[in-house]
C-alpha cells in the first residue's frame, strides 16, 4: 500500500550544509544585518537563490529557499545552545565544569554570525563576561581557559 501525504526529504548532507554555512555567513550582513546593513528586499532573494543553485548544484536532494532558511534556522539554535548549555556538562572538584563544549569549524563560523548587527532588537546570545573575553593576536572570542570558540574567518 503506497505511503499517503508528504514525503520527507533527505536529511541535509555535509556538503549541503557546509555549502549552506560558507555562502549564508559570506552574505549575512546583507541578509539577516540591521536595517542599515541588510540588502533591498529583491537582493536578499537574488542571495538565497545564488545559494540555492549552489546546494542544488551538489546533487544530493533538490533544496528550496524555505529548507534553507529552515536548516540555517536550525544550525543556529544547535549552536546556541551548545555554547550556553551547562546542564550536560561534568563538574570538577570546585562546582565548575570540566570541560567547555568544543564548537567544530562550521559550528564556529554559524556562531561567528552572533556578533554580527542583526535585525533582531534582542542580543542573540549572553555571555558571561567573566567566562569570556576577546583573546589577543587572533581577534577571537574565548573564554578563560584559552578555547577559542568564536573565531575571525581567518582562523577557521
């Protein structure tokens, strides 16, 4: 008996998502920036259709605009979440964690996108500034045990 209503389509590959994460963050400003920063409406769909045709150019599933939003909605909340989490992480002798959540390279370019201007009123997320600061030579974001978690895109 043939499956009835919508069928789910594959899950993103690597080289979807890497393509995805490499073209939304070159572009971010124009697309997600402050009102000053953010592109003509009829830009932003020019951008999300160059990266379309990029992910579609892979041949692994036919992608449209919305999964795209979708996923990249998607990859910045996981990351969000890994870097503020602190519920799954074991504690030493003193009540702090052992060890801080460890961002991979694509995970530090979607979290690079934080510290950009956004359109959204709200920070994106906090930190505390006793757990973080700017590092020097690098530019980066890390926090007190040297780790750097949000890099410049040079240092990826």
């Amino acid at each position: 008996m043939p499956a009835s209503g919508r069928k789910r389509k594959a899950n993103f590959s690597n080289d979807e998502t890497e393509t995805l994460v490499w073209n939304v963050v070159r572009h971010f400003s124009a697309l997600y920036g402050s009102e000053a920063l953010r592109a003509h409406p009829v830009r932003r769909k020019q951008l999300w259709t160059q990266i379309q045709s990029r992910v579609n150019f892979l041949g692994y599933t036919e992608r449209s605009i919305d999964d795209l939003k979708h996923k990249w909605r998607d990859l910045r909340l996981d990351v969000k979440k890994k870097i503020t989490s602190k519920k799954h992480l074991p504690m030493n002798r003193a009540g702090g964690p052992l060890h801080k959540p460890r961002l991979t390279p694509l995970e530090k370019m979607v979290a690079s996108t934080f510290l950009q201007a956004s359109h959204d009123s709200e920070p994106e997320i906090i930190l505390d500034p006793g757990q973080w600061r700017w590092g020097s030579g690098h530019g980066g974001l890390v926090n007190v045990d040297q780790t750097c978690i949000i890099c410049q895109a040079g240092d990826l």
